[in-house]
C-alpha cells in the first residue's frame, strides 16, 4: 500500500503544484499562497455515487475563501485502491488583482484501509498549524456508534484519524440514533479532544434569538418558570435535545419540556414564560423566526445552515467552546 | 475588542454571536449626502447582514431635500447596490432592513425640526439613539444647539444618547477648541465620538496588535534601532468635483491634522496598560502631545506644501489659490523613545498611484563585515501597508546563491487578505459598531483633536502669510522635488517604490 502513496512524493507533487502556479504568474495577475490550518474530510461514497465527496469538494472551495487551509480530502469508497492526488483550490477576491491559491490532497481509499491513510498523513500536516478534522459521513458517527462508549468496527477505522486532530466536526444531525451520537461525542470529548456538532451549529440563529431577548435585562431571567419546546416528527433529533439541555442548564430552575408535532423534523416553536413574563420565538418560514416579547413581535432572519456556512462557524472557534461543552455535559445520563 | 454588553445575559455565547449591538436608532443629519450613500447606509446594511443589529434597528435621515420614507428607502437601496463592497445583495433582507428607515425633511437651523425628531424617535420606540453629524461642518454648532434645545440628549434610565462627529474637527486650534466649547454644555465628553475613519481601518488597528502582541519587534522600536520613520498617504486622483470643499480645506487639514498624525500616534505611542477605551486613548493623546510644535522659523525647513499643475483649472477652484493639494513634513517626537528620531509625513493628490504605508528605516549595522561585497547593501525596512494590498513585509539581506558573498535585497511578506481569506470589515462598519456598543478607543478625544491641531497650527499660521510659485508638481510624479531635498538634507530620502 505505502508502495503506491508515498507522502514524500505528495509534498514533491504540492511544491512542483506551486511552481506551475508560480510560472502562471507570469501570464496571469499572480498568485498568493494561504494556509491557516490543515483541514482533513473524510467522505464516503454510498453505493455507487461520488455524491458526498462531491458536495464535500464543493464546500472546501467556498470554505477555502475564509480559511485557506491545506485540505486532505479522505474519500472511503468500497473496493477503492489507495491512490492520492495534489489539486489547488484558487479564486479572486473582489476587487484584487491576485489570484489566492491553497493546497489540497485528495486520497481514495477502501474504507477498511482508513486506518494505513492515518499513518500517511502525519507527514503531510502542516507543522505548527491547527489540524480539523470534519467527518462528513454518517460512519463516522450516527451510524455506527450504536452504544455509548461502543464503537462499532467502522466508526472505529475512522477513530484512527482522531488523534491527530485538534478538533473533530461531526454532525449528529441526520444520526439514527441521536441519543448514542451524543453519547459518543460525549465520549470524546472526556477524552480532551475538542469535539463540534454540526446539529449545534445549526441551533445559532435560534439560540441567538432567545439570547436577544434576555439583552441589558430586558427579561429578567430568573421569572422564566417553563419553557416549551415544540419539534417536528413524533422523537427529538438531536438539535431539539441540545436545545433543551441548553435550556436547563441555563435556567436550572425552570421546567423544560419538549413535545413533537406533526411535520418534518425541526425546531417548531419555543415558548418561556413565568410570573409577568410569556415570548416565544417560533418558525416563520425556513428562513427566519417570529419573535414575541412583551408588546413587541418582529421577524428575525435566521443564518444560513449550508454545509459550508456551519463549517465557517465552527472553522472559526479552535479552541475550546465553553457553552457547547457544557451543554454536551449537562446531557450525560439524559440521552 | 469585545464589550460585554450582554454580560448578565445568561444566554450569551460570545464565540458566536456576541457582538449584537443594542436595539438603537440612528439618527443622521446629512441624510441626502454623499458620506451617507458611500459609507454609511452600506456599512449599516452589512451589519444587518452580519446580523450585528437588531431586527428593530432604526434609521431616522434628515436633511434639506425633501423626499419621503419610500422614496428615501428607494434611494438608500439604489445607494447600497452601487456601493456595498465584497457583499451581496440579499433582496430579503434590504424589505426587512429597510422597513425601519425613517426620513424627515426640515432645515437644520430651524428648532421645529429637533422638535419633529424628538416626536419621530417617540413614534420609532427605541429609547437609545445615536446622531450622526454627517453635514457641511458650519452645521455643527445649529445642530448641536437644536439637539440641545430639544433636550434630545436627556435619555431614559438606562439608556443611553451619544453623537458622531465627522472630521474636519474645527478648521484650526481655536475653532477645534470653540467647537468643543459648544458641544460639552449639551452632550458629555463621553457621549462625543469623533470619528477618524483611518482608524477605524483594520489594518492601522493591526499595527497595535503587530506592536503590542508580539515579544519581538518591541525592543527594535525606540531610537537605538530605528533610524527614520516614513508615512505615506498618496492619491492618484484628484479633487474629482470637490474643488470648492478642497479649496477651502488643503492636504495639511484634510489628511495630516487627522489621519496621518493618529496613524503616527499608533505607530510611535507607548504601550498602554489594558486595552480599554481610556487607556489606548491616553497614550495617543500622550504621543500628540509630545510632538515638538515648530516655530516660525522651522517651518520652512520641515515641512513642504505643493500644488499639482491643473489644480487651479478644477471646477469651482480659485484660479490664484494658493491651496496645497500636497504636503510633506519632519516631526519629531519630544521623549526619551523616539529623541531625534525623524518622522517624515506626505500626503498628495495626483501622485502616482494610491498607497498608505508606514516604512520603519532601521538603522544600518554596526560593523559593514560584507563591504567589499556590498555594493547593493540597503537597510532593513519593516513596511506596514495600510491600503491597498494590506499586509507587512520586512526587508533584509541575504546571500545571492553563487560563489562569493554578494548579498542582496529580499522581502518576507505578508499579506492580510491572503492569510486570513475572511472578509475584513469596512472602517464605518467597525466604528459605528463600537460607537453604538459604547467603546470609544478608535474614536478620538478632545485632548487628542487639540493636540494634533497644535502640531500643524504653526504650519497653517506660516503659509497663510506666504505665497507660493505653485503649482510646483506635475500630475503622475512624487510631489514637489523640494520634498526630496527636505529628507537629503538629513541624508534620507522617500520609498517612492
């Protein structure tokens, strides 16, 4: 296997990369080289279709305009030889003369082989530079983790990746099981790795709206006597679990409660209320949330929940997240 | 720098979503002009982007034309199209945004116009307001005394009132002071921002964290090492149309009164102790004030004014005017770090090209051990680039691969935009940000104002007795050549690269 990827001859690859792009500039406007981080996705393809690490591919591209990164792309497809390949991820900002290229390297590999991947990427990190991992794919996670603390085989091939990382994004939100998910993470996380949901990113706007509700004492957070919390579909997926764990761990005096209701899954509604107090923020349309307090009731758009805006948000904290942590905290013995 | 203004919020994350600003209006006399089209209207709608403002976030414009909200809003919108800059325009949220921009026509001599604004900002519903003078500056004293009259600046409990004021701050020492003498009987010193927008640049904030962040460069910055320093604000263009505004100001007190003397103060100030408003501004303040003021005899030698030919041909220009549209000046810095240390400054329209740099000359080394090689020995430069190409490169020798030891220039770059990728936010959108969150440490005080119109008072004292051959430079070169001479004079001379 080590036969036929040699990671001296990837970095041979990536600097005969920059020289090509170096020759190009003497025809075009030039080019800059941006590295702020290593960021390594592990994709999976599914049946017969490259679709994830397409949609992966394409996130990287936008992703590489606000954290140029060295990206190694991991693409598990079954039956895959192990193969790796240099390409370069290059754009114009706006209003510049100069071309911002980064690097990337992508590798094809047979799930099973996740593991020799590993020990080839340790050479290609670059040094002193934060490394992320983000597992795109359901094995990595909700799939696989079908107990707490109990990998399964697959979930496990990808565990060879973790410690090389400083942080692990993963995204529980489409997980089977959310409860063993979030378990899992938990997990992790005992162990000191810096850990990230996608399902709690996507949580922001809603929990910014809330937030904006208790500003400069407006609300005095201690009337809140219960809070309703209203989902779609007839069990919580995780981000109505997290929601509700943020709830109690930031009003521990008041009861939370979390009902399903009819439609797709999905925050609906959440309501506080206690002695003089009763708001809500509840969905509008897929964009944007109604807001109620007091007298007052306005709309309030809601961040986009893309695949590459939720990378960028978590892109941006690399150390550690205090408030997600506790929340991830506060589940245990819950989920 | 963060503000706590949530900070007994319970639901606060400030790794993501911190920096909303409190529900607020701005109020903005000057609504139909030119500063309010470019800068502020996009800046406020990359905000709400960003989702920095409150959904309710308000705008309330005046000014003399009189136009209605839809009309205003229509007008704002076509503004913010033209003009937003690395954004795009999202439909949506311009209807949401612009369902809370408010438009009152009047004169702003007329005290039934502060009456009107009192009764719009009641009818709005926010109890924190923020005015923005972005007017010709002969309206500042009508308006401040209106806001005063109308007791616009009595807020409830708990909320707050503050004003922004645009440069030019006075047109000399006493109309700087006399302004200020008029302000603080209705608005606070701490409810006044004078906004400085070079300060508000990302990049002139970055030579505070290049300065005070890193362990390394500190100890090189003081007179020991350093032997001159050069700042450099270049136009390509010139006046385009503002031949009347610029006739009246000139390069001295449009660009180095302000601009150029803050972006020397961050450049040479000492370090302070926190970075809270208060303190950064002390230091400033202290460095304006230890710039050696010239007499009537130095300015002649230290500081050069010059006219670009075609100038006088402008609309609306004096065709005698003695305006200079370039200025280049020695100051030094009176304390024990930069004693005899050279500060050279310029500014000029119709140079070359657009550039904003600050270039540290350091001294040479003390013992040439590569003489007989060193033909091309130069000297170390640290070079700060304010605009455009934001980023810092450092200059050094090193061997020319080869036999022997010839030794030749080469450059360690960086460049802001390539290393981070991110969008930086524009100088408006930082500065009313901070101004409505309450932080004023890019904004500039009275002290400071005062103290920078001291430092060039003697040269605009000494030019308005003297008549100049201008015009003395042709469009497309580096000024006057008596600017060259002023710098050979002390065997220096200008980057012009």
């Amino acid at each position: 296997m080590t036969a036929t990827v040699d990671p001296e001859k990837i970095l041979r690859d990536l600097r005969e990369l920059w020289s090509q792009l170096g020759r190009e500039k003497e025809t075009a406007g030039g080019v800059l080289r941006a590295c702020s981080m290593t960021l390594i996705v592990a994709s999976q393809c599914e049946g017969d279709t490259d679709a994830e690490a397409d949609a992966a591919r394409r996130t990287l591209g936008i992703l590489m305009h606000d954290h140029p990164s060295r990206a190694i792309v991991i693409h598990a497809r079954a039956g895959a030889e192990l193969d790796a390949r240099v390409f370069a991820e290059c754009w114009m900002p706006f209003g510049r003369h100069q071309q911002i290229c980064a690097e990337g390297i992508q590798f094809t590999v047979d799930p099973a082989s996740l593991g020799a991947v590993a020990s080839l990427l340790v050479p290609l990190r670059v040094p002193d530079l934060p490394v992320v991992l983000w597992c795109c794919n359901a094995a990595a996670l909700g799939q696989c983790a079908s107990t707490e603390g109990q990998a399964t085989r697959s979930s496990a091939a990808y565990e060879s990746l973790f410690p090389m990382a400083d942080k692990l994004i993963f995204d529980s939100g489409a997980a089977a099981d959310p409860d063993a998910a979030l378990g899992f993470l938990r997990q992790l996380k005992s162990k000191g790795v810096h850990v990230a949901d996608l399902a709690w990113t996507r949580l922001t706007g809603w929990r910014e709206a809330i937030a904006h509700l208790f500003e400069n004492g407006s609300i005095p957070a201690d009337r809140i006597a219960a809070v309703d919390i209203t989902h779609g579909g007839d069990s919580p997926a995780s981000g109505a679990l997290y929601l509700s764990a943020w709830m109690k761990s930031t009003l521990p005096a008041a009861r939370v409660s979390l009902q399903g209701s009819a439609g797709e899954p999905g925050l609906r509604s959440v309501v506080l209320w206690g002695q003089g107090v009763d708001c809500s923020v509840s969905l509008a349309d897929g964009s944007s949330v109604n807001v109620r307090a007091s007298n007052r009731s306005y709309l309030s758009l809601l961040p986009p929940v893309t695949s590459d805006a939720l990378m960028r948000e978590e892109l941006s904290i690399l150390g550690p997240d205090p408030v997600f942590d506790r929340v991830l905290d506060s589940l245990r013995g819950k989920t | 720098m963060l503000i706590a203004v949530t900070a007994e919020n319970p639901f606060a994350d400030p790794l993501r979503y911190e920096r909303r600003v409190p529900d607020c209006a701005m109020v903005i006399f000057g609504a139909s002009g030119d500063l309010t089209k470019r800068k502020l209207l996009p800046a406020l709608y990359r905000l709400a982007y960003e989702r920095r403002l409150q959904p309710t976030f308000a705008v309330l414009g005046t000014s003399r034309t009189p136009l209605t909200d839809e009309v205003f809003r229509e007008k704002m919108r076509e503004s913010v199209k033209q003009f937003l800059e690395d954004s795009p325009f999202d439909e949506d949220l311009w209807q949401s945004f612009a369902r809370h921009l408010h438009y009152l026509p009047g004169d702003m001599g007329d005290s039934r116009l502060y009456a009107a604004i009192q009764g719009k900002l009641a009818e709005i519903g926010q109890a924190n307001v923020l005015y923005y003078l972005s007017t010709q500056p002969s309206y500042y004293g009508p308006v401040i005394d209106g806001l005063g009259a109308a007791g616009a600046p009595q807020a409830p409990p708990e909320a707050w009132r503050r004003i922004i004021i645009e440069k030019p701050f006075g047109r000399d020492f006493e109309s700087a002071r006399a302004l200020n003498a008029r302000i603080h009987p209705v608005f606070p010193e701490e409810s006044v921002y004078r906004i400085d927008h070079y300060l508000g640049k990302e990049t002139v904030q970055n030579i505070l964290a290049f300065r005070f962040g890193n362990g390394i460069f500190e100890p090189l910055w003081n007179r020991r090492y350093v032997n001159h320093v050069l700042i450099t604000a270049s136009e390509s263009i010139g006046v385009e149309g503002r031949g009347a505004y610029y006739q009246e100001a000139g390069a001295l007190r449009d660009m180095i009164q302000n601009h150029l003397l803050q972006v020397m103060a961050t450049v040479a100030m000492e370090p302070p102790a926190v970075f809270e408003p208060d303190a950064v501004r002390d230091e400033r303040a202290k460095l304006l004030r230890s710039i050696k003021v010239m007499s009537s005899e130095e300015v002649p030698v230290n500081a050069v004014a010059g006219q670009y030919r075609g100038f006088r041909e402008e609309p609306g220009v004096n065709p005698e005017t003695q305006t200079e549209t370039y200025v280049a000046a020695t100051f030094f810095i009176e304390n024990w770090r930069w004693a005899r240390v050279p500060f050279y400054v310029r500014s000029g329209k119709k140079l070359p090209r657009r550039a904003t740099d600050i270039v540290i000359r350091f001294r040479d080394a003390p013992h040439a051990v590569f003489s007989d090689a060193g033909r091309e020995i130069r000297p170390n430069l640290l070079i700060l680039r304010i605009q455009p190409e934001e980023g810092i490169s450092l200059r050094f020798l090193s061997k020319q691969p080869g036999s022997g030891m010839r030794l030749r220039p080469v450059s360690m770059d960086f460049n802001y935009g390539s290393s981070f990728g991110e969008r930086s936010p524009s100088a408006y959108e930082t500065l009313l940000v901070d101004a409505m969150m309450g932080d004023a440490t890019l904004y500039t005080r009275q002290d400071m104002v005062e103290a920078s119109w001291r430092v060039v008072q003697p040269i605009l004292d000494h030019w308005s007795r003297q008549k100049f051959d201008f015009p003395n430079y042709d469009p497309g070169t580096w000024g006057p050549a008596a600017s060259e001479e002023m710098l050979a004079r002390q065997g220096h001379r200008w980057r012009n690269s």
